[in-house]
C-alpha cells in the first residue's frame, strides 16, 4: 500500500478530526455569500477541509461553481492579477478580456469574476490560498484596499480566503487599521482533544486492513500533539512496522524514524532562530509556570517582560508558536521534542 492511498479520502466522506462544526459553518456562510477568511497553521488540514467545503456547496444548488487559486510567495500585485484572471478564464471557458491580451493590467481585472458570473448566470464561489503572501506587496495596504472596494461590491460571487499564518491574518483582516477589516468573518481553529483524533487514527490503520491498540493511538496523538500532518505521517510509519496490530513499541521506532527524516528541517529552523528566541522555546517546552516571573526570566535569559512580548511576536510572525486564548504552544511537534531533548 502507498501513502496516498493508506491517507485516500474520497470527496464527501466527511470531515477530518475536530472539522465537521467549521465545515458546516463554511458552507453555511458561503451559499448565503458571505465573505469568510480561514487561517491554520499549516499541516492543520485547510485544503483537505475546503475540498470538503466546495463539494457541500455543489450539492446544494446546481448554479453554484467552484474556483480554487493559490497565491504565490513571489507574486506581486500585476502578477497575481494575471495570473488569477488566465486561470479563472481557463476555469469558466471565457475568453481572456482585452486588457489582459493586451499586456495592460490594472485593478478592474478583479471584477472579471462578476462579469462572468453574471453573464452566465451562475453563483461563483472563490477558494483563494496562502493569502499571506499578500503581506509582502508593495503598498500592500493601498493594494488590499483595492481589492476590497471590488470585491466586496460583487452580488454573483463570494470569496473564501485562507492562509496560514494568523500574526499577518490579524494584521490584514481583524484590527481597527486592517486594509481588509470587514471584509468576512475571520475564523482561527485549533487543534482539538486527543479524542477527536484516535478514531481517525483507527480509521486509517482499518482501511490498510489493520488494527491499532488504543494506548498506540493514544501515543501517536500525543507525540505529534494532533499536528494532522505529522500525525498522518507518524501513523504511516508506524502503519510501515505493523504485521497485524500495532503496538506503542512500533509507535516509538517510528516516531525516531520521523525525527531523524526531519533532522535537516529542524536544524534548518534553528539556524535562523536568535539566542533569546532559542531560549523562548525551551521555556515552552519545559513546565516553567509564568513565563514573565523573574525566576523564568533570569533561568532563560529573556531579558525583560517587554522583550518576552517582542520575542512571542517574532515567533509567531515566523509561525513558529501558535498563540492560543489561555496557551502558548509550538506548532511543529518534531521541534518541540528536539528542543526539549537537545536543549532542556
């Protein structure tokens, strides 16, 4: 068996652990075309669940279509418009509009979405990805700003923005200053219980044909701290060294495995890591109690209280930590323990 199919899903199956509420809120939001904006970090599941989405949405009226675009780390604004416009061209089967053929590019490009939804009688919904991108424009306040006057006047088509960083989704969409702040709801999920996950953990092992004990479940859930990416990989490696059943002994030999795959992405973050941002770290990963106590800032070095604020605010500009209600946590499970056993 190969990873793609031990991972297959096919469309409609349902969502994935901790997913089905926001799904349904999604679905819900765009057939009524409104605006939503979706940021998660990345290995949380976002395309998986807006695949999902998409074929919700088909059900439930035959004038709805679907356009998915992804933006670019090197795109600029004339870039993304031209590309966004061949592609949702070469998605409806219109033909391309003459500032396009033409090489001239300007910001009426974002209304061939409406142009052609209108014309053809349809309800247009757009899926458009990595939007934090859209953070390193030019201007990019004066350009989001564009963007929002056109879209936000469309009647035909409605938007769906995601991305996976929520520092720079705050700063384009939530606050007072936002160059988007309005535009749609702003959802944030993170990840859910252990007990979310183990069923679907199962659910992977049964259709290989194999069983999982529950404490191995349980452990892969743990070790990779329901990261869905990594909790998907480690239950194929485990998946890998099982005859029959799996064990919490095959999980452990498979969690090294991962580890030692991911070595050079580790040390690839840490090398671009400040000493103080390093010592951050090892705080979040060891039981410190306050993290702004004077005990904690002088064990770790983190300087003053002030410092710790601009330290949190870098790593999570990096998506490095991710910045819960009443937590603070590192996203990528396979750094937490390498930190907590090479630097504690």
């Amino acid at each position: 068996m190969e990873l793609q199919q031990f991972l297959s899903r096919p469309p409609g199956s349902g969502s994935l652990p901790g997913q089905n509420y926001l799904k349904n809120r999604l679905v819900s939001k765009l057939a009524a075309l409104r605006n939503v904006v979706i940021t998660a970090h990345r290995g949380w599941g976002k395309q998986m669940l807006l695949k999902e989405v998409g074929y919700n949405l088909l059900e439930l009226q035959n004038e709805i279509r679907l356009f998915y675009f992804d933006m670019n780390l090197w795109d600029t604004p004339s870039s993304f418009l031209a590309r966004y416009a061949r592609e949702l061209c070469r998605s409806t089967s219109t033909k391309l509009p003459g500032q396009l053929r033409s090489g001239t590019l300007d910001y009426k490009l974002l209304d061939l979405a409406e142009t052609i939804a209108s014309r053809k009688k349809i309800l247009l919904i757009i899926f458009i990805s990595n939007f934090q991108y859209a953070r390193q424009f030019e201007n990019y306040h004066q350009v989001l700003r564009k963007f929002m006057l056109c879209w936000r006047k469309h009647k035909s088509c409605t938007y769906c923005i995601s991305g996976h960083n929520h520092f720079i989704f705050k700063q384009l969409f939530e606050l007072p200053s936002s160059p988007l702040q309005g535009f749609g709801m702003l959802y944030c999920p993170f990840r859910g219980p252990s007990r979310n996950y183990i069923p679907h953990i199962r659910g992977l092992f049964l259709n290989g044909n194999k069983m999982i004990e529950t404490s191995a479940a349980r452990s892969i859930s743990v070790k990779t701290d329901n990261h869905l990416f990594y909790l998907q990989l480690l239950s194929w490696n485990s998946f890998l060294r099982t005859p029959q059943t799996c064990t919490v002994s095959m999980v452990e030999e498979a969690f090294e495995h991962l580890v030692y795959q991911y070595k050079l992405h580790i040390e690839n973050i840490l090398k671009n890591l400040t000493r103080k941002q390093l010592n951050y770290l090892r705080a979040l990963s060891t039981p410190v109690g306050k993290m702004c106590s004077r005990e904690s800032l002088e064990n770790f070095m983190l300087g003053s209280s002030s410092n710790v604020a601009r330290i949190k605010e870098s790593l999570e500009m990096k998506g490095i930590i991710e910045i819960q209600p009443n937590y603070i946590s590192i996203i990528d499970p396979i750094l937490s323990y390498w930190i907590n056993k090479h630097f504690s």
